[in-house]
C-alpha cells in the first residue's frame, strides 16, 4: 500500500461522483425499499420491506430509522447472481441502533454509506461485498463503523473512513481490496481510524491517512499490500 501523490485527484473526482449518487435520494432506475422489520430479520423475508419483497437490481435500499428500537438485519440474498444494487444505507438517527451482518452470499452495490447523518454499524465475517464506493462515517455527527473479519472479502473503488463524520474500520481477518484510494479522514472535521489485525489483507492502490480531518493507521501483524 502506498501514499498516492498526483492521484489523489482522479480519486477525488471518483469520490465526488459517488457522493453525488449518495446525496441524491430516491435516485435509481429500479424501486426504493425501505426497511420496516423488527428486532430483527432476514434481507429476504419480503415482508420486512416497503414495497414488499427483497431488493432487486437496480434499487435503492434503506435500512434506515428513527425511533429508539435496537434492530439487527441479516443478509441472506436468494437471488443469483447477486444484483447490483444502486444505494446501501444503513443509519439509525433515534435512540436505537441499527446493525447489517454478512456472514454469507454476495452483495453488490453502486454505493454503501454506513452512518449517514446517524449511527450504524456494518458486520462482516463472510461472504463477498463489491462496491464502488464504500462510505463509513458519511455526514457531519455520524457515527459508523464496518467490521471485517473471518472469511469475508470486501472490493471497493475508493472507501472512506471518516468522511464528514467519524468513521472506524475494525479488520481483525478477511480481505478487503481498494482499487483506487483508501481516505481515512478525509474531509475537515472527520475522524477516520482503521485497525488492521491478525490475519487480515488489506491491499489499496493508494492511500491517504487524515487528508483533511484527523485520521489514524494502526496495524498489528496482518498483511499491508
């Protein structure tokens, strides 16, 4: 893994055509789904959404909410291939929680956002998750976090950790592949910190520790590439 130089500008206008995606709702050419289970359920049981039925290729799905309930939502696709879905959020602005688990099965998306104006929390110990762009931390008081481990393999064009918010990537094992730029705190005012332990890989085309907010870099053992 290298700090990129002359880079960091295609990986910028890379990111702010993510951020452009992200930022502009209901934006797809598929159905918006909004997450309505309880507790706790399965991505494919299709009355946990609204429209009912699991997300197709295409969609926009929103494990968002606002209320103080703890929710869980487990990530089980019966669909293969996998479909390519335009935008991820997952974000929890009440008193509750929101949590995404992958232990199996494929997911693919345009965007991810982990914590868009709230707080979540992405849990990965398997399975493959592909993204374009991957945001931990996205809007200015968020607070997201994405944990990586077992055997789980993540492959993104550019992650942020810590956009506007702060952001905290957990990889205690897995994979997890940059093919452009890895930002970690990246814009004024974010706090991005990555923990890469154990057995985990991490390979990155570029990267760029507290670009311009306070990022931290900590490895123990693992593999850097």
């Amino acid at each position: 893994m290298k700090r990129v130089g002359g880079g960091i500008e295609r990986s910028a206008m890379i990111a702010a055509v993510v951020m452009c995606l992200v930022l502009m709702p209901l934006v797809s050419y598929g159905e918006n789904k909004y997450w309505v289970g309880g507790t706790s359920g399965w991505w494919d049981e299709i009355t946990n959404w609204n429209p009912s039925g699991q997300p197709q290729a295409g969609d926009n799905a929103y494990l968002t909410q606002s209320d103080g309930i703890d929710r869980t939502v487990d990530y089980r696709s019966t669909l293969d291939p996998a479909p390519l879905l335009w935008d991820l959020r997952i974000d929890a602005t009440g008193s509750g929680t929101i949590a995404f688990f992958q232990t199996l099965y494929s997911l693919s998306t345009e965007a991810e956002v982990v914590g868009v104006s709230g707080n979540a929390t992405f849990d990965q110990s398997g399975g493959t998750n592909t993204a374009y762009g991957l945001y931990v931390g996205f809007q200015s008081g968020s607070t997201g976090t994405y944990n990586l481990s077992g055997s789980g393999t993540l492959s993104a064009a550019s992650e942020n950790i810590g956009h506007f918010g702060t952001g905290t990537f957990n990889q205690s094992g897995a994979t997890n592949t940059v093919t452009d730029l890895l930002s970690v705190g990246d814009r004024l005012g974010s706090v991005g910190v990555y923990n890469l332990s154990n057995t985990g890989v991490l390979s990155a085309n570029g990267a760029v520790i507290g670009h311009s907010g306070t990022g931290t870099f900590t490895q123990t053992g693992a593999q850097m590439r």
